[in-house]
C-alpha cells in the first residue's frame, strides 16, 4: 500500500508546549499547500486565516503546536485516474483494498496523535485536538471513531475534533449498527461516499461494536459546512451529527450561510478559536 514519503508539516507553538492540532487536509492537497497558500484569495491556507480581529489561530494560541500530515499519493478513480495525495479513494468502498487503504493511513495517523500525546505528559490525549478538510475530515473522523479503546481508558477523550464540510466513511455500516434510516420514504438516500455493502449478518450480537463507536464521545466535536457545498453537500454533514449524536457524543453543528466547500473566514476561524 502507498505510503506517505512526506514528514508532516510543523508549526511550533511560540511559547510553552501545552496543546496540539493535528489538521488534515483534502483530497489532492497537501500539507503545505492547505495550511500556507496564500495565493487563492477564496480558498486560503488553513493556517494563514485570521479571526475577526485578525489573528491567526498561531497568534491566538502561542502555546499550541500544528501537525499537518500529508496523505499517500496513489491514483485517484474519481479523477481519471489521475495521482493524488488522497487519503482513501472516495468512489468505493465495497473493495476490500480501500479499506486496507484507510486502515493503513489510520495507523499513521494514531501514530502521529501517540507521539503528540506522549509528548505533552500527563492525560496528554486530553491535550491533543484532531480535524481536516472535506476527505482530511471524513479520515480523521474515522480516525477518532477507532482509537484504541486502551487510550481512551486512560483519560476522557481527545481535546477536541474540528471537522469541516466532511463526511463519515463506512457510514451505512455505522448507521445499522446504531438503527439509523436515512430519507423519509424509508429508503436509504444515495451516498456516493458511503458504504453500500450491505453485508450484515441477521441476529449479529451488535452491542459490542456499537460500545466500540462510542469509545470517544466524551471528546467535544464541532463540525462545521457551508450551505452551498456542491463537493460534499450540506445533507452529509447532517448525517454526520445524526449519527454521532446517536453515539451519545457531544457535539456542535454550525452551518454557514452562502458558502461552498471550505471553511468560511473569518466565521469558522471565530468559532474555532471560541471552540478551543
């Protein structure tokens, strides 16, 4: 399976270690270009936002580190075939080879949240927020959702997940698991980023992996999603807070009016800073 062949991209905090956030970032980006472009005034570098008055979230939070992995490049089906850093291909994920795919780029990425937390001493996983953008969302969520039950033990959760206009990987799966229908009709609405197997045993014992769901719903979320997402659109997001709220976590929705597929500015950056 590919491996990502880039160190993650650091940001040291200015003052006293005392938080980490590990970010990641989209289909096809990387660590650099998501957190420092500078030159797309409409879609700019994560970590070059400012608030409302005008600071970046490095300015606001001197004591905080940022780690930006970036995903293995690999051909992307949805985009002809074309080689990207992606996280997982989007277009299935009924192939076992995808999900070998995310479960490989998940160790890396616990890899990365053990050092960090290791790093930062005592209940250090406490101290540790997790996030992205769009597919670096949806990874980082299943990353969150599937963390070892023996971390979780030993303090309450993450610090926090920040997820914006992303989606949830194997979602049909979870939403069985947990009795969630999607669509009014009684039919499941297409999901062309979901998980359509279909697999599922009848009379399965389904309390055990539901509790492994729940392992991390003490850890605060808040996702945020433009109204006018037209890559990932507004209804997959919704059915991210469903399904996370049905796992009893704690959570917070915002949705931003006349935005597309990014992260509104200086609206989320505001609300990542009043997060923290």
């Amino acid at each position: 399976m590919p491996k990502s062949n880039v160190d993650p991209l650091i940001i040291y905090p200015t003052s006293t270690h005392t938080h980490t956030f590990i970010v990641l970032h989209g289909r096809g980006s990387n660590a650099l270009h998501f957190s420092q472009d500078t030159t797309n005034p409409v879609k700019p570098g994560f970590l070059t936002c400012t608030t409302s008055s005008g600071l970046t979230l490095a300015q606001k939070f001197p004591g905080l580190k940022f780690v930006v992995p970036t995903a293995p490049k690999r051909r992307c089906t949805a985009k002809k075939r074309l080689a990207m850093n992606i996280w997982f291909d989007n277009s299935s994920f009924e192939d076992p080879y995808e999900r070998e795919e995310v479960a490989d780029n998940y160790e890396m990425v616990k890899e990365i949240v053990t050092e960090e937390a290791k790093e930062l001493g005592e209940r250090g996983l406490q101290k540790v927020f997790l996030g992205g953008l769009s597919q670096g969302c949806a990874m980082s969520l299943h990353v969150l959702l599937a963390f070892d039950r023996d971390e979780e033990e030993k303090c309450m959760g993450f610090g926090g997940f920040i997820g914006m206009s992303g989606w949830l990987p194997f979602q049909d799966e979870i939403n069985s698991l947990l009795g969630i229908r999607r669509g009014d009709d009684g039919e499941e609405d297409e999901n062309p980023f979901g998980d359509e197997s279909g697999d599922e045993e009848d009379g399965g014992d389904a309390e055990d992996p539901v509790n492994e769901l729940l392992v991390c719903r003490h850890t605060p979320i808040f996702l945020g999603h433009g109204d006018q997402d037209d890559v990932v659109p507004l209804e997959y997001g919704k059915n991210v807070m469903e399904a996370l709220q049905a796992m009893g976590i704690n959570l917070e929705w915002k949705v931003y009016a006349e935005q597309g597929h990014w992260y509104k500015v200086p609206d989320t950056i505001d609300d990542i800073v009043r997060f923290f």
